[in-house]
C-alpha cells in the first residue's frame, strides 16, 4: 500500500473513531445532567449523606472521563473489565438511590457503552452483569416480602430489558458508525482511482508536450549540424551550445518526471506543496525565502500541477540567473480565483517582458523557461505574467480563476495569513 493509501486509510479509522468517541462523551454527559438533577430534585438523597458522597464519586468519575476521554476510550477498547468496574459503579448508585427513577437511568448508560465500544459477546456479559446487580439491589432494598406486592413483578420481569434495549441502541449507533467510515473509504478509493487516472493522463501530455518537444528539437538540430560544420563553423558553434543546453533543459524535464512518479507531491493541497518547495530550495541554495503562503488556497489536480511546476521553474531560474539576495513566494486565493507570485530582488531581465515577440527571442536564444513557464499556465487555464525592471528584481505571477473555466477552484478566502505586500519585488530571466 503506498504511502497516500496508509494515510487516507489511517484517516478514515481516526474518523470512525473520533464519532465513536463523541458518543461517548455524550453520554457520560448525560450520566452527569442526571446525577445533577436528581441530587437537586431529590430532597431524600440530600439528606442522605452516603448517597450523596456516592453520587458525587460519580459525578466526579465522569468528569474525569470526560477530561480524558481519548485515553478512557482507547483503554476501555482493550480492557472491557474497565467497564465492568463502571457496572459496579452503578450497583452503588442503586443502592444508594434506589433501583427506580433517574438512578436506574444511570446504569443504563453503562450498557449503552458496553455495545457502542465492544462486540455482542463482551456486551452480553456486561449486560448480564449488570441484571444480576439489578436484582441483588432489588432484594435488598424491598426484602423477599416485597415480591408479594403487585408493583415487583412488573420491576423484576421488565426493568432488566432496559440494559439490552441500551446496549441495542448503542450497537445500531456503532454500526452506523463503521457503514459510515465504509462509505467514506469506498469513495475515497474511487476518487483516488479517478485521480490515478487523471495523474496519468496527465503525465502523458506533460511527456508529449515538454520532453517530447524537447527532444525532437534536439534531434532536428543535431541533424543539421554536420551542415553547419561544413559551411558555418561559428554558426555549428551556436547551435552546438543550443543543443547542450536544450539537452540541460530535457534532462530536467526527465528528473521532474520521474520525481512527480515517485513522490506524489500534486495530491497535497497547493498551499501544502509549495511551502515545502520554498523551504526545501532555501535550504538547498542558502538564499532567504520570505512566504506568504494563505492556508487553503487550492487547485484542482491538472492546474495545480502546472502552478507547482511554474513556481519551481522560477525559483530555479533564480538561482542560475538572478543573483538575488531574497525571494519572496506569494500564494494567495480568493472568490476570484488563486494566485502565485514569485518576486527576487536581483538583477532583472534586459529589454521589456511582454512586449511583441520577446518570448520568440527568449527561444530563439535556446532560454525556454519562460516559454515554457506561459504554456503550462495556458494548459492549465490561466494567466502567465512577468514583470521586471534591469537592477530592480523579477516577478513572476500565475493566475488561475475560479470556476470550471479556468479549472481553478472557487475560494472562500476567510482562512489563511496576510497577503502579499504590495509593490515590484524579485524573480528573474528564464532559461
């Protein structure tokens, strides 16, 4: 099972877990409101000073539990004589009060536990226990002359059924439970089908439009090159780094291939991925990297791919171009859409990005990452653009928008850090 499958499964138990401990706790609250009401309503059990020091050990039993109830619920699934020990609780809890009215409720609480946490063999032996208690309370409190009144048949015959009715209801609620987390992996593992689907329709276009692209570049110019040497040395000479370099460009390509094949790093949140690709390229290159990372913000799989690719090709070209001092990565989103932005402080690109046909020039001097960078943006269904001024830094920002159009995902923005400061900061040439 791979690493994404073990955690999703693990997420799916903790899930089932945690409602099953919600259920807990809300019926050891009810235990408590219980025992709270009938200390105020019954004016016997105040005067009572045993039965009220047992209520209170109660009440302050199951406060305890509540404080703690992860740890509670995880012993009480690996020791059911735990619970066995509450039953004995609430044998004092009759005793104390007597086996008829909100008493009587306490102890059913017991077995409503004993078939939410433990399958029907344990829950039968606790229910079980918890009659013979039942019945040890009723004859010590009424006598054997009080079988003979008209009101203990009914007591002896139809009380002790409560502790099954309880234990039932607890078990159809961990049913429902265990259906539920069933459910819940079932669509999980449809969902993760269809994203290995698309994963790998994905990468296939990424090969056929980058590296394949790449590649029969590099095989067209090295098929013209023995003409080139013949007639043009200086000319073969061009074209001989271009093909070094486009060779650089594939090679990259391929690494980032088979590096998405192994880590599966798209099929974390956006926000998730591109704080670890900052951190991890600060630490690798030495040079301060400012986030403005807004937690949340998120794409659909084919654009997130695609930003997580542009953000990396930026950050790379930094680093062989910019001679930067800071970088400052920007992930924001919004109603309009999510927006990324990486900005250095270095050197700047010559000329005016944007103008008519400077990408055509960036080419043609064998430097496609720019390029490169505005296809997978249009691939994706959103905006590429760059912005730099020589000596005053590069930024380069990428925008999806919102809506099935742009594939990007609607954004409720109400989450998340500060966005970005305004005004002109870093990023720089392309390759």
């Amino acid at each position: 099972m791979s690493d994404l499958a073990k955690h999703a499964s693990g997420s799916l138990r903790g899930s089932a877990e945690s409602r099953i401990g919600t259920a807990f706790v809300l019926l050891i609250q009810v235990r408590v409101l219980v025992v709270g009401v009938t200390v105020l309503i019954d004016r016997q059990v105040r005067g009572d000073f045993w039965a009220l020091g047992v209520l209170a050990g109660v009440a302050l039993l199951s406060g305890l539990m509540l404080l703690g109830w992860e740890q509670v619920v995880s012993r009480l699934y690996a020791q059911p004589a735990l619970l066995a020990c509450d039953v004995l609780v609430g044998y004092a809890v009759l005793e104390a009060g007597g086996i008829l009215g909100p008493y009587f409720l306490v102890t059913v609480i017991a077995a409503g536990l004993a078939g939410l946490l433990y399958r029907w063999p344990t829950t039968v032996a606790l229910c079980l226990q918890q009659a013979v208690l039942y019945y040890v309370a009723l004859f010590q409190g009424d006598g054997t002359d009080g079988i003979r009144h008209s009101t203990t048949l009914p007591l002896l015959l139809a009380m002790p059924a409560f502790y099954g009715i309880g234990a039932l209801v607890g078990a159809v609620i961990r049913r429902l439970f265990d259906e539920q987390a069933a459910a819940e992996e079932a669509l999980w593992r449809s969902e993760a089908l269809a994203m290995a689907a698309e994963e790998r329709s994905r990468l296939a276009r990424e090969m056929h439009d980058s590296l394949s692209g790449t590649l029969s570049g590099i095989a067209l110019a090295a098929s013209s090159l023995p003409a080139f040497v013949r007639r043009s040395p200086e000319r073969a000479e061009k074209e001989a780094q271009r093909i070094a370099t486009a060779a650089q460009i594939a090679t990259r390509q391929a690494r980032s291939l088979i590096s998405e094949l192994r880590s599966g790093t798209v099929q974390r949140p956006l926000h998730v991925v591109a704080a670890e690709l900052a951190e991890e390229w600060g630490r690798a290159t030495g040079l301060r990297v400012v986030t403005r990372i807004q937690e949340g913000a998120d794409l659909p799989l084919h654009p997130r791919h695609e930003t997580v690719a542009i953000i990396s090709e930026a950050l790379e070209n930094v680093r062989r171009h910019a001679d930067a001092s800071v970088v400052e990565l920007t992930v924001s989103g919004g109603p309009d859409g999510v927006r990324a932005v990486v900005r250095d402080d270095g050197r700047g690109m010559p000329g005016r990005p944007g103008r008519a046909g400077w990408l055509d020039e960036l080419a043609g001097g064998g430097h496609y990452g720019l390029l490169g960078m505005h296809e997978r943006a249009r691939r994706g269904g959103g905006e590429l653009t760059v912005d730099s001024v020589p000596g005053g830094g590069t930024s380069i920002t990428v925008r999806f928008p919102a809506g099935p159009a742009g594939g990007g995902a609607a954004w409720d923005g109400t989450a998340g850090r500060a966005p970005a400061a305004s005004g002109k900061a870093p990023m720089e040439g392309s390759e």
